[in-house]
C-alpha cells in the first residue's frame, strides 16, 4: 500500500515505515503529524484517485528530526563593475516517519 502526499508545494509517495525529509512543519520531535493531502491511495489491485484529493484519506506521520541542510553559496558578480556578492542559504526541513495510511 502507498499513497501520493501533498506538502509543502511537493509531492511524495509514501508507503508505511518510511522516512523521508518534507519543507518544515511546525511541532516537535515526537509529535503526530496527519498529513491530508492525499492525492492517491493505491492498495494492491484498488486505486484511488482523488479529484483533486482522496476523501477521508489520511496519512498519519510522527516527527523524527527538526534541522538544516547543508550550506549552500549563492554568488552574484558583475563582469566590469566591481560589483560582488556572495550570500549563503540553509534551508530548514522536517524528516517524518510515515506511521500508517487510511482511506
């Protein structure tokens, strides 16, 4: 059994037992997140497609870690004009394990 999540402007496919690494969601480590979402529920022969999501599905995830990614550079130069900048970017995420899926 999977399903097709919606969150944080992406889209995952998660199945029961996974972790995977989403846009922060506020709470913290331990927490029970529902994520509601849900854009398909596939369970063996059975497909549900939601238009455009799956009614009463539910998957219900715990957070696992709250952190950053890794730095990385932004540099911005303009040939002939003295003209540098150099800027960095840690974005933040929210890694969940992905507990069960209802439909």
């Amino acid at each position: 059994m999977y399903a097709i999540v919606r969150t944080g402007g992406k889209q995952y496919q998660v199945s029961s037992g996974d972790q995977l690494r989403v846009e922060k969601i506020e709470g913290n480590v331990g927490d029970t997140v529902e994520l509601t979402d849900v854009l398909m529920i596939a369970d063996g022969d059975t497909i549900l497609v939601g238009k455009p999501v799956v009614e009463n599905g539910k998957v219900v995830a715990t957070i696992a870690e709250q952190g950053k990614d890794k730095k990385i550079k932004v540099f911005k130069k303009k040939k002939r004009k003295g003209y540098r900048l150099m800027r960095g970017h840690r974005q933040t995420y929210t890694a969940l394990k992905i507990s069960e899926i209802t439909m």
